[in-house]
C-alpha cells in the first residue's frame, strides 16, 4: 500500500474476493489506522491475540518503509452481532482527528463507535453531488439522513447556494455543524435536529430543490427501516423538486438489491425517471454488486 494522505480504506474482505479473508478491513484515517473483524472472537483467546499480533507485525513492517522514523498508530475494532470492542493497539489517536477527502475536512472518531464520522464507500457520491454544485451554481440541496454533513460540505465546496441538512441526531448534526466550519463553509448551510417524518412542512417551505440526496440507515429501531419507510419518503419527492431536480437515492443493505429501489420508485414516484447508477470507489469491488451500496441518480423530468 502506499502512503495515504486522506481517509481511504485500504483493504476490503468483505467484498469475498480475497478468500480467507471477508472478516476484515483495512482503513486509513490519517494519521490512524484502523483494522476491524467482522468476526465473532475464536473460543480460544490466544488465538485472537496471534492473528492480531500477524497483522500488526506486517503493518508496522510496511509503515517503517512508507513513513520511516515516524511512530505506528493504529486502532483495532471487533462488530460482532450488533456489539463492538474498541482498542487502542499502539501509538495515539490525535484529539479533536481531523482527516481529509479530496481537499476538504472532517472531524471523525474512531475509538467510540462503529461509526466513525465519514462513510467511506460514499466518496463517491460526496464527488458527484460537488461535481453537479459545480455545474449548477447556487444549487439548492436538501440533505436527508444527513449524519454528521458530508454531502453537504461537498456541495458548498462545490458552490451550491444553499443546503438544508436534516438528522435526527442532535449529536450527529453538530458534529456536521463543526465540519462546515473546519472548511469555512458556514454561510449557506441550514441545521434542523428533526425527525424526518414529523418534518414535512418545514421541509416543503424551504423548497423546492435542484438536488435531494437520501441516505438512510438501512435499518434502526424507531426511525427508518427500509422496507417499510422508503416508500413514505419516495412519495413526497416530486413535490419537493424543481423541474430537472435530481435525487441521489442510497441504500447499504447486502440484502436488498438496487431492484428493491427501482420498484418502489416505480410504485410511490413515477414521475422521477433513473438516470444512472454511481460506481463505488474500486476498493469497494464485491462478488456481487448488488450486496454492495447502492447509490441511484434518479430526475424529475421537465414538461
């Protein structure tokens, strides 16, 4: 692996194509690396402790020629049924951790948590809605499910003129609030701590909007699960469109194909039209695409 100088993961097992080895993944989170087991822990803890002590060895080993003289600092995670066990295995983790994606900064926390701040396998999403800010200055953007901001961040970088950002954690929210400001990007950005669906009107009265990105958890307990919440979102997206408007439409659920989302498009808003579906970053490759994350492009025509 070469040197990263941004947040990037670096090894992907969970994507089956290096057999043996689908419990783990390798990020980079400058200048921290976290390794995480998607594994239940063996019934022998000596063993746990070997394979990390392997792995730790090789990426020590690696470090030494990458960054020489320069001290090793990397976190372990084990997720295990809905559970996970964080440690700090060697070196330190800087407070506040400020890393970089493509120029641009985001606070992220990698020893609390499963997550850490910035989701990966969307960078390139977070490059296309910048992309279209580009080509359409003074975009108007509404930011569903925003989490701590990355979309948003994006767009204002890219010149959008305006982006509401709406979570229901007040926690994620300032963190994103925090991300616009490490950035200068404070001017244009809107705030609301609200439940999506109690929200509607709010929503409406700041509308409508050239770009609508969705990006839902694909399941939490009291607030969004995909099979039965995506068709109430869906219904309410033509009204909040400008003719040409575009949704970035995501879903992260290895069971539910992207299928799952052209049918219910169909069902609840047929008058947005696919356009396109994005790729993900290369080291996201799966066995099977439709495992991975699903990201949609879809437009309300115009008349």
């Amino acid at each position: 692996m070469p040197r990263p100088t941004g947040a990037v993961r670096i090894f992907h097992g969970r994507g089956g194509l290096h057999p043996g080895c689908e419990p783990w993944t390798l990020d980079a989170w400058p200048p921290v690396w976290v390794l995480t087991c998607f594994r239940a822990p063996a019934a022998d803890p000596a063993e746990d402790e070997a394979e990390l002590a392997t792995i730790g060895a090789a990426l020590a080993a690696r470090w030494a020629e990458i960054a020489p003289g320069e001290p090793l600092d990397w976190v372990f995670q084990r997720r295990h049924e809905g559970r996970s066990e964080t440690r700090l295995m060697a070196g330190a983790v800087p407070e506040p951790h400020v890393v970089e994606e493509d120029g641009l900064k985001f606070l992220v926390h990698v020893l609390r948590g499963q997550n850490h701040g910035l989701f990966l396998d969307m960078a390139e999403g977070r490059r296309w809605v910048r992309e279209q800010a580009r080509r359409q200055p003074g975009l108007r953007v509404l930011n569903l499910f925003a989490y701590t901001c990355g979309f948003s961040v994006a767009a204002l970088a890219g010149g959008a003129g305006r982006v509401v950002n709406l979570d229901m954690s007040r926690g994620a929210i300032s963190i994103g609030q925090q991300n616009h400001r490490l950035n200068a990007l404070d001017a244009g950005a809107t705030f609301l701590p609200h439940d999506l669906f109690t929200t509607w009107g709010k929503i409406g009265r700041g509308g409508p909007y050239d770009l609508i990105v969705v990006d839902p958890p694909s399941y939490q307990k009291g607030s969004f699960v995909a099979t039965k919440d995506y068709a109430r979102l869906l219904r309410r997206l033509p009204d909040l469109l400008m003719p040409g408007g575009q949704v970035l439409l995501c879903l992260n659920a290895p069971e539910l194909g992207s299928a799952f989302l052209h049918d219910a498009m169909r069902e609840h808003a047929p008058e947005l039209a696919f356009v396109r579906r994005l790729d993900n970053p290369p080291v996201f490759a799966d066995v099977d695409p439709e495992r991975a994350l699903k990201v949609l492009v879809y437009v309300l025509p115009r008349p």
